[in-house]
C-alpha cells in the first residue's frame, strides 16, 4: 500500500524543465494553462487563493507547459510544484 501512495508524488528527479511552485499555503481556484501551451516570462499559470486573496502566479521562464500538478480546487502547500515549464 505505501508502494502505491508513493506513486501519486512526482519524483524530484524526473523533472526536465523549471518548476513554478506555490509561493505559500492556498487553494488552486484556476489554472489558467493546458499542457502543450507556449507561455513567455511573467505569464500567469495558475490563480491561488490565498487568506482570502487572489494571487496571480507567474512562469520565471518561457517555454511550452510541459506537466501540470495540480488541479482546481486543490490545497497546495508553500512550495508545492504547480506547473513545469521545457
């Protein structure tokens, strides 16, 4: 059985592009890319609710949504990887 929970959580090691992560503790109210989509610096990739506050979380990098990891309505924690940029 913890075989199988350990399944669902990305290794660290297989990622191939830049992570954007969760800059604090919140709620995915919407993800705003699908994989396969181009996205240049400073393009909103997901908006997370935050102590009643919207926040609009950015890609530092441009290139194509290679993964995305979470889902809307999800709670993410302080650096819990959102999206993975190639």
């Amino acid at each position: 059985e913890a075989a199988e929970a350990a399944n669902d959580i990305q290794p660290v090691d297989e990622v191939v592009g830049h992570q954007v992560t969760s800059p604090m503790y919140g709620t995915i109210l919407e993800v705003l890319v699908k994989e396969g989509d181009s996205v240049k610096k400073g393009d909103n990739v997901v908006i997370l609710e935050a102590m009643k506050m919207e926040n609009e979380i950015a890609t530092e990098v441009a290139g194509k949504v290679h993964r995305i990891f979470v889902t809307e309505g999800e709670i993410v924690k302080d650096g819990a990887p959102l999206v993975e940029i190639v």
